[in-house]
C-alpha cells in the first residue's frame, strides 16, 4: 500500500516490530548487513530517504516505543 506524500508519516505498531526485527536481523549479519538497504514504511531504501524522512521515521517509531512502555509499565 502506498503511503501519503505529505504530512506526518504514521505508522502502525505492525510497522515499527517488521521494520526493528528487519534492523535487527541485518545487523546480526555482522560486517556483511546491509542496513542501507533496509526498505522502511514508506516505500523507500535507508539509502534513499531525506533526513528528514528518516527523522520521520525514528520520531514514529518513538512515540510507539514509549506508548508501549507506558503500557507495559501501567
């Protein structure tokens, strides 16, 4: 599915765990990972995203993670 140009990029808690276990995966890989290559929840390459596409991202994923801390320690 594509995602909206414009406006803040939101994505889904599905989202964030595909694209931490993905990071995670590549990085295990050791000198061989290639996380440029990652394909994040907009469509695009790491490689190829602006910065602030990228901060976008991270901003998400974020807010994601401290709502499940909060739940998880609620």
């Amino acid at each position: 599915m594509k995602r909206p140009k414009t406006g803040k990029l939101r994505i889904t808690e599905f989202d964030a765990i595909l694209l931490t276990a993905r990071m995670n995966a590549e990085a295990a890989k050791g000198k061989k990972s290639r996380l440029l290559d990652i394909v994040l929840p907009n469509g695009k390459k790491l490689r190829d995203c602006t910065g602030a596409e990228v901060a976008e991202i991270a901003e998400a994923l974020e807010l994601i993670g401290r709502r499940h801390m909060s739940s998880a320690a609620g």
